[in-house]
C-alpha cells in the first residue's frame, strides 16, 4: 500500500497523474522539456501537453507549475487567475521564436529579449519536444498556438535550424494563411535537409538521440521536402560561414557554420540573405544577427533596402545534387 502511494506521488511530480483526479499544487517544474510541448499561450503564461503521458499543466513566466490535470482544467485554471490577477487582454505585434533540434525555448531567450526590448515586440518563445515527433505533429502544435493568440494583431516567425522546418510544415498545412502574418527570419535554417544527419542516418546512437526529426532531416529528407511551404510572407535568411570556401568544420563540403553549409540555408523566393562568421549552435545569440533580425522584421531587409540579396535559385542538396543559388545581387557578403 505504501509502494502505491508512494508510485502515485511520484507519477503526480512527473506529470502522470490520471486527468480525472488533478493535484493542482502550485509548484515549480522538474524539467522534462523533451516531453513537453506548448500548445496554448497568454502572455507568458502557457498550456503545454506532455507527449508521453498525454496530460497537460499550466505555467508561468518563471515555469511555476499552476495547473495540470486535462486540457480543459488548466484553461479554466488561466481564466480565474486571469480574473484574481487583472491581467489585460493581449494586443500588438508578436514574435514567436521556434529552436532548433535538441533544444528548448531558453535557446532563443537572449534574442527574445532583444526583440521586446528594442523592437517592443510581444515575444512568444515556443518550446516543442524536437526529439520526440516528426515536423507534422510539431506543426499541429505550432497552429493549436496561433490559433489561440487572441488580440494580436500582427505575427512574425523568427526559427532558429530545425524551427524552420516546422514553421514550414505548418504553412504548407494551412488553408488560408493568416492575415496578419507579417515577416520570418531563418536563421541556419536546413531548407535542403542537412548532410550530417543523411551520413549519421544509421548510425544507432543518432538514430535513438534524435528519433524521427533526425530521419526526416537526413535518410527521409526526399519525403518531407515535398511537403513543405516556401513561405507566402515576406521572409529572409542568415547562415553562418566564413566566406572562404571552407567554413568551420572541414568535414562540410563549401563554407559552412560547422553543423551544415550555406548552400543548403538558401531557399528561393527570400527577400534578403546574409552570411555572418557565427556558429551554428550560437548564431541566436550574435549581436549583428539579433540587429539584422530586427531590422528584417521592421523594414523587411537586413541592412538597407539597396543592399537586399534576394535569392532567385534553389540550393544544393544534401547530397550536392541541384544546382547552386545565385543571389541576384553581386554585393560581397556584409
């Protein structure tokens, strides 16, 4: 009996208490980020779903455990707390920030403060368990949480690698695009699958680390190209590099961010591209692609309207397959 109650009690901790009996103690979150994904957002508070045990909890800016129990429960939880805290309606011009692979939204948190800060964005950090579902569950999340931003007026998409992806997926699933959606910023985005994982494909260790988001970047690339969007709103890139053919990992073929190369970041129909000595893993954090980011998102270039390099072609392959893409202006990488 003890060992039941004691089972029970850590289930409760974990997330893995049955939706019909919710302790709803107020109390911090033991991490788990793999396993949760947002799926509602107001303001900074959130309702996310655990992706193993199905149940859901609602926290605050400072990832203090609210609510949890169904859906519903941790809904009705915000709306009292909505109504005992006088917390005002949501309005303005939002930024949501999508990570990369192997990540959470703590990624993107200097970036995101950059956007509020000097932008005065509403900044929407998304947290989705990248390892654990392929980019179409993903992108259901990601429309479940554009759909619920209520009073905003204006959405803009910044992703870092991975996130791009996803942002793409859900676009491509869209029937009607949002009419207030603005602009997106790609940062080191794998528009054309990424090298390392196609050669670490079978290998057991990447396969179990990163489940189907590995596959589909690599071995499965083909197949989840197909389904996804160039997007309708206006939207730049930035890749890391630096310009000297080689790039920071001399495995890469080309110059390259030291995790893919920047052919493959190019994608057709960008408005701006640009190609900063950064990173991959850091390239949120660099001071100029924070100013360039901004600076896209409010003038819809990265450095001034003259100097765009709008891309007109597709980019290599993972495999080195199609032809290169060409920006339309010949001005040297800033």
């Amino acid at each position: 009996m003890a060992v039941a109650r004691l089972s029970a009690g850590l289930g409760r901790l974990w997330g893995a208490e049955p939706a019909d009996r919710p302790l709803n103690v107020p109390m911090p979150t033991l991490g788990g980020k793999q396993f949760w994904a947002d799926e509602f957002l107001f303001h900074q508070w959130r309702i996310q779903h655990n992706v193993l045990t199905g149940h859901y909890r609602l926290l605050d800016e400072n990832d203090f455990r609210h609510a949890w129990g169904t859906f519903d429960d941790c809904r009705a939880a915000l709306e009292r707390i909505k109504v005992a805290r006088r917390l005002p309606p949501m309005r303005g011009k939002a930024v949501i920030l999508l990570h990369g692979l192997f990540r959470s939204r703590d990624a993107m948190s200097k970036l995101g403060k950059h956007l509020q800060e000097w932008g005065g964005y509403a900044v929407f950090s998304i947290t989705y368990p990248s390892t654990q579902s392929g980019a179409a569950e993903h992108a259901q999340a990601l429309a479940r949480i554009v759909a619920g931003l209520e009073g905003i007026e204006e959405i803009n998409f910044v992703a870092h690698s991975m996130g791009n992806i996803v942002v793409r997926q859900y676009l491509a699933d869209l029937k009607h695009p949002d009419p207030r959606f603005r602009r997106m910023v790609m940062l080191a985005p794998p528009n054309h699958g990424s090298l390392a994982a196609v050669v670490a494909a079978e290998n057991v260790i990447f396969k179990t680390l990163t489940g189907e988001a590995g596959q589909e970047l690599g071995a499965q690339w083909n197949t989840l190209e197909k389904r996804l969007a160039t997007p309708s709103l206006e939207f730049g890139v930035i890749a890391g590099g630096k310009q000297d053919g080689r790039g920071f990992n001399p495995l890469l073929p080309g110059d390259n961010d030291g995790v893919i190369s920047v052919d493959t970041t190019r994608l057709a129909g960008a408005a701006d591209f640009a190609v900063l000595p950064v990173l991959h893993t850091f390239i949120m954090n660099d001071a100029k692609v924070q100013q360039y980011t901004l600076r896209f998102l409010q003038h819809g270039h990265f450095l001034s309207a003259k100097e765009r390099r709008p891309l007109a072609a597709t980019a290599l392959s993972p495999q080195g397959a199609s032809a290169t893409a060409t920006p339309t202006s010949g001005r040297k990488q800033p």
